[in-house]
C-alpha cells in the first residue's frame, strides 16, 4: 500500500516537475505575457462571471459570505504566508508567534488612527487638538511597519541564538504576551472591549465614504492584492540576492554558512524583522477593513493556522505558500459543512504533509532535495 | 505592587505556589524525558494530560462516584483515576509514536518537521475531544463530554479542609495530597531511571544512540519506554489535577502545556530534578506575580521568566542531560 502511494507520488512530481521545467523553458516575452494575464485575472476575480465558474463564488451557497470580503481575508493570508514564509520557509525558523507581529500591526493603527483609543484622545487632551483630530491612514502604514519591525528585533536578539526548537516555544509566549497585554492594559487599548472606527485610506469608517466603504468590498480587496504582487515582487528579489542564498545557506546547515563566512546571527535578525513588518502589514490591512479590533481576534490557533499554510503549502516557494494560504482561508467559506471541522482537518492535513510529504504540495525543489538527502543519510538502526 | 498582601501572608503564597508547582512539574517530566532522549519537543504531550483527565472523570463516572464520599472510598478512587488516567495517557503518547514520530525518524527529517507533526497531532486531539465526542457520544453520556469545546465539571472527591495551620498558613488536604503524590511519583521515576536495567538503557541511549545500540540495548524499546513514561506521569498529574481543581476542558492543554515546558526549560530540559526543581519555581513565580500584581498577568510574567533564563542560562538551573544525570 505504501509502495503504491510513492508510486503515485513520484509521477506526480515528476508532472508537477514537466510543467516548472516547461514554465522556466518558456521565452522571455511569453512568461511576462502569462504573468500579466494571471495578474489582470487576479484583479478581475472580485467580479467573476465566467459560466461555469461561478460555484467558486462564496456567496453562490445559502448564508455564504460576501465574495469580495472572503477574497480580501485570501489576500491577507497570502501576504501572511508570504512573510511567514521568509522566516520559516526561507531562513528556516520556526516562528509560531507570528500572530503577535500581526496584532502589533493591527493595534498600530488602531491605536493611532481611530478617534475612539484611549491614545489619540490622550493626545488630543496634552496637545490641545481637535476632538476629531487622529494621525492619518496613510501615517500610520510606516508607523505599522515600524513598530512591528522593531518588535521582531526586540523578539529576535535575545532569542534567535537559542536553538531552533527554544525558538518555537519561546515565539509562541511572545504571541500570547502580545495578547494578554493587549487584554490587560485597558487604559491603553481599551481591553477586551477593543477599539471600534479604526480608519481606511477615506479616514473613518462611514456611509459617507465613495470607494472604500462598508457595503462594497471589491475596491478593498484590489487594494490588498496590490499591496500583495507589491511585496510579492519584493520578496521574490531578495530570495534572489545575497541576504536570500544566505538564508538558504543557514537553513541547510549552520555550521557549513558561518565557516563560508556567513554572519548567522545578523541574517537570521534580518528574516525575523523582515517578516515580522510584512506580519504587521498584514495586520494593518486586516485592521483597517474590519474597522474593529479586540484582543480575542489574536489567539494562537490563529497563529498555529498561519504556520499550518506555510507548511502545508509548501515552505520556501512562495507559489506553494500563497495556494496553502488560499486554501486554508477559501475552503472554510466556499464548503461551510466543513467549516465546524477545519481544525481536525488542519491538524490532520499537518500530519500527514509532514509524514507522506514533508516539503509541502508545491514544495521549493532544493527543499524538497535537502529532505531526500537527509533521507538517504538515516541511519538503519533506528 | 500590592507587596503588603505578599510578605504579609508569605507563607500561604508559598505553600499554594508549591501545590500549583507540583502539577507543572510532574508534566514537565514528559517533556524532559523525550526531549533528552530524542532531542525532541513533544508538543502534543499536553494533549497526553488532557486526555488523562477525561480518562479520570470517565472512570469516576463509571464506577458511580458522588461527592464528597468517604475516606476508604476516596482512596479506591483515588487509584482507580491514576489507573484510567496511566493508561489513557500512556496510550496515548505511544500511540504518537508509533503512528507520528517513528516514520519521520526512519527518514531521518529535520526538527522542524517534527515539531510541525506534533503541533498538527495536538490540533487533532483537542478537536477530537473538544468537538468530535461530545457530537458522537455527548448525548450517550452528556457528563462526559457536554457540549461542544465546553467545560465539564467533575464531583469532589475530597473536600477541602486545612490540614495544618501554622500561623496565617493553612495547609489543606488537597494541597498536601497533591504536593506529597507528586513527590512520590517523582522518586519514583528518579529511582527507576538511576537504579534499575531497563532505566540504564535510557541512559545510555541519551548519551549515545549508536553506541548503546551496539552495547545491545533495543533503541526502538527504550524510546517507546520512555513515552509510556511520560504518558504516565501526565496521567498521574491529570488525577491530581482533577482532584484538586475538578474540572476540565478540551482546550486546557494549550497554556498548561506551555507552562510545563517552561519549567522543563527552566529547570534544565533533559534533567529529571531540574523538571522539579523548574516546576516548583514557576510555580512560586506566578503565585508571587498574581499577587503583586493581579492574575491576568500570571502568564505574562511566566514567559518573561521563560526569556530570561534562557537569555542568561539556556541550559536551564540544573543543567540539561538525562544521560548524564548519574553516569
């Protein structure tokens, strides 16, 4: 039975492999001609009309939520697994408080940005300012990627010199501090009551507002998904340049980097920054569309979720990590009956990619050779 | 800072601190035990002790327990729940074994795939308990598993009374018990791992696989040992928590667990006095922390602790090594 699955398998990757290779064979001009014809797609799925294709919509089934906002939260996870994916996928550390980095982003702009935390009134009140006064949306986006950068570098010097397997643990109590602190610390982030009129890039939430509203969310998720292809391309040039092969480097073996002259340590700060700001990103987009926010939207099976797109898709190949991240956020919306049991099927899924499959559905091919080497190197007796 | 309630009752603090300490501890000794012979996070062994618990009130239902009962039938009780909860338990963590970590070990798969296994193998038994029973059996046996993801209560099988009173500090039973059973279990394992055959074969396998594997001890055996190990000991902390807190839930696990680690971590993971002497101190840590500051901070204040000490020791207080923890 097992010998059948791997037979399976193989023809499957060698297929998967026939289609990367005929990809890469392609000219120049018609690659590009193919990209752009994905993106224009992309852009033109919030309106899907296509016969035939049209079951894909969410809100083609009883009760199914609004198409353009499920496409939204995709478009937020792939940014997440995309960051996610350059501290675990690329630099290969196990980050499972990820979720702190997103909250970190999301309270940026809550606390700066709505006229209802505790901070802008705080400010209004010491500066004399208007009661509705706020800092501007488009302020806050450097400050939100600011301040969770700081917070991954904070996180990341005392702890990225620990062990690999510390680190999960140690990032998955800092996810929960985030939280607890951001439950606790009332006159700050007002608690669990959370903050409501978070802005957008109209300022405040209301009817008044022409594009980003609150009845139509097509124009927020072009924005999002633009924002995603910004950093998309981003990321795709650092995985080519040096900081990206050293990243590959200390992800295969340590050791072997640091004696070819790789600073370890420095790299690894850099993934950790690098993807806590894309984190914090995320979390300023999720927090500026939901126009509220309160500590228990953070909890950890959310960050374990996050994780769980990462590997399933595939860790280091951003294709595999943006289908997981899809995946994991579409299929609970579009297949509502399966909603109640997504997490025994994450968990499930987790196991068995990791045992049948371990470097995910579309894996990063030098990943998925680093694991068959390791395989042959196993020793016979255990 | 409320340091008046704190160094006015000290004694009390401490004493709760060390009865809330003991529980950590005995979990801690699961992680600990894998960890030093594999070099591996269990992740799902918090799942193990849950599953310890509902093992106890399941047996405690089935054998009709009502509150409050007397002194001879609490003790039979008693041993009945450590023996539902050792076998749930241990089941369970070598069932992770076997259907988990043993392929992935054959193919000699990197840490990280390990820990991502066992984090989707944990995922997959909280739901299972949390969501799949109480839909399948709820209704058969709704004491059991409730509702969905909801917390399920169990009776008293010892009421709390102070045992002993030294000035302010009042000792209670339950406390005592707890804190005494704890101990016990953990001379235990200490003396089986120290003292006996099949104890210097995990000693061995720790220090070196290859060589005890050429020495003639069975690798496969020992690991499979050591989570049945473990297994019971979350099976014994799963008893001493139902009889001290008497409830559980499907999602206890989570923090639980975390807070193990942290005293395995603390102590010296890989070290059986250092999981002891770990969960003792986390313990006392947060009693102190919930009462200078209040109890929502508790687990903040325990992770900073987590932090700190791998910052400045991470090889935790006493050290880590099972293998040589007395060569």
């Amino acid at each position: 039975m097992m010998d059948k699955v791997r037979a399976t398998e193989a023809r499957r990757r060698a297929a998967l492999n026939g289609i990367a290779d005929r990809w890469a064979a392609l000219p120049p001009w018609q690659r590009l001609i193919g990209v752009a014809a994905f993106i224009a797609f992309l852009y033109y799925l919030p309106l899907l009309g296509i016969p035939g294709l049209t079951w894909l919509r969410t809100d083609s089934i009883d009760g199914g939520n609004s198409w353009a906002g499920v496409l939204f939260t995709c478009a937020i996870y792939v940014l997440v697994a995309i960051g996610l994916n350059v501290v675990v996928g690329l630099a290969g550390l196990l980050d499972l408080g990820y979720i702190g980095f997103f909250a970190i982003g999301a309270y940026s702009v809550a606390l700066f940005g709505s006229t209802n935390s505790p901070v802008v009134k705080w400010m209004q009140r010491t500066f004399d300012l208007e009661p509705t006064w706020a800092v501007a949306w488009a302020i806050c986006i450097p400050l939100a990627i600011a301040l969770s950068l700081t917070s991954g570098v904070i996180l990341g010097w005392p702890t990225l010199r620990l062990r690999g397997d510390y680190l999960a643990i140690v990032t998955l109590g800092f996810g929960e501090i985030i939280r607890i602190v951001a439950r606790n610390l009332t006159g700050v982030t007002n608690g669990a009551a959370g903050i409501s009129a978070i802005p957008g890039p109209e300022g405040a939430p209301s009817a008044d507002n022409k594009i980003f509203g609150l009845q139509d969310l097509k124009p927020w998720y072009w924005l999002a998904i633009t924002v995603v292809l910004l950093m998309v391309f981003a990321v795709r040039r650092l995985e080519n340049s040096r900081v990206g092969r050293s990243w590959l480097a200390i992800r295969e073996d340590e050791d072997a980097a640091a004696v070819m002259g790789v600073n370890g340590f420095k790299f690894k700060l850099w993934a950790f920054a690098i993807g806590a700001a894309l984190g914090g990103l995320s979390g300023f987009l999720f927090a500026s569309r939901n126009a509220f926010i309160d500590p228990s939207q953070f909890n950890a099976t959310l960050s374990i979720l996050f994780v769980a797109m990462v590997v399933v898709g595939g860790s280091g190949n951003m294709v595999g990590v943006a289908f997981g991240a899809v995946l994991l956020a579409y299929l609970p919306e579009r297949f509502r009956f399966v909603s109640d049991y997504r997490w025994v099927a994450f968990g499930f899924a987790m196991v068995v990619v990791m045992v049948l499959r371990p470097q995910g559905l579309i894996p990063s091919r030098r990943r998925a050779r680093e694991l068959q080497d390791r395989a042959k190197e196993a020793k016979v007796s255990v | 800072m409320n340091f008046d309630e704190l160094f006015g009752h000290f004694g009390q603090h401490t004493v709760d601190g060390l009865s809330k300490g003991a529980i950590y501890a005995l979990i801690a000794l699961g992680y600990t035990l894998v960890y030093g012979v594999l070099r591996l996070i269990n992740f799902a062994h918090s799942e193990v002790f849950v599953v310890g618990t509902f093992a106890v009130l399941g047996a405690w239902t089935a054998f009709g327990l009502q509150d409050n009962p007397g002194a001879g039938q609490a003790i039979l009780f008693l041993l009945i729940g450590l023996v539902a909860a050792a076998v749930a338990s241990g089941g369970t963590a070598l069932a992770l074994e076997r259907i988990a970590y043993k392929p992935l070990r054959k193919r000699n798969a990197p840490p990280l795939v390990f820990l991502i296994t066992a984090i989707g193998l944990s995922l997959v038994l909280v739901e299972i308990l949390g969501l799949l029973l109480p839909r399948l059996v709820g209704g058969v046996f709704p004491t059991l598993f409730g509702r969905e993801r909801q917390i399920v209560g169990m009776p008293t099988l010892i009421e709390q009374k102070a045992l002993i009173t030294i000035g302010d500090t009042a000792i209670t039973n339950v406390q005592a018990i707890v804190f005494v059973s704890a101990l016990l279990m953990m001379a235990a394992l200490d003396w089986f791992i120290n003292r006996t055959r099949y104890g210097r074969g995990v000693r061995a396998v720790a220090q070196n696989p290859e060589t005890a594997a050429l020495m003639g001890v069975n690798q496969d055996r020992v690991i499979m040992l050591i989570f049945v190990l473990g297994g019971v000991m979350a099976g014994a902390a799963a008893l001493l928590w139902s009889v001290r807190f008497g409830f559980t839930q499907s999602s206890l696990g989570f923090v639980l667990g975390l807070k193990a680690f942290t005293a395995a971590v603390l102590g010296g993971i890989g070290n059986l006095r250092g999981a002891l002497l770990g969960g003792l101190f986390l313990g006392l840590v947060e009693v102190y922390a919930a009462t200078l500051y209040t109890s929502a901070w508790e687990d903040v204040v325990a992770f900073v602790v987590l932090i700190v000490v791998l910052m400045f020791r991470p090889t935790g207080l006493l050290g880590e090594s099972l293998g040589r923890a007395r060569a």
